[in-house]
C-alpha cells in the first residue's frame, strides 16, 4: 500500500477555530476544527485562545500546538476522506 508523504508548507488563522493551510504542492485548504475539540489532547484546543497558539513544526512539517497536539500532514491532505471517522471517535473521548 502507498502511503503519500505531504508537508504542511503555511497556515493562516482563517476564523475561529478554522485554519487555511497551504501544503508542499501549493493546495490550499480549509480546515474547521470544532467537530474534533475532545478529549484530552484536542479538548484543550476548544478555547480560541488556546487554539491560536498553533504554530508550524518546521522539524515535521506540520501544525503543532503547546500541548503537543498535532495532525499527521497526510491526514491533513486527505481530512475529507477521514473527518467523519474522527468525528464519530471524537464523540468516544473523554473532555
């Protein structure tokens, strides 16, 4: 099985909770995170403040925020392919 190796290249803060993020091959994307914001590694993240910490990982090319939550860049690039599954596990972890 191929699994396809993708960088986040930028991001911009679009709206609250809601990134833009610009991968290796110059695809913009629009990410809205809220559904996601639970459990103890995302649940912190559902403070706008909090989730404005977001920085780029430049060591791994990808968003990365103090607590050390992240997104793998290749979920990242294919998140409509995955965030209903994310959606419904995120519904399972514990806030």
């Amino acid at each position: 099985m191929l699994h396809e190796i993708h960088k986040v290249k930028s991001f911009k803060i679009a709206a609250p909770f809601t990134l833009e993020i610009v991968f290796e091959d110059s695809i913009h994307k629009t990410f809205n995170f809220p559904p996601i914001l639970k459990g103890d590694i995302y649940g912190p993240l559902n403070n706008v403040s909090y989730f404005n910490k977001v920085v780029l990982d430049k060591e791994v090319n990808t968003i990365l925020w103090p607590n050390g939550a992240d997104f793998d860049p290749s979920l990242l690039y294919s998140w409509g392919s995955y965030i209903d599954e994310l959606t419904q596990c995120a519904h399972q972890w514990n806030s």
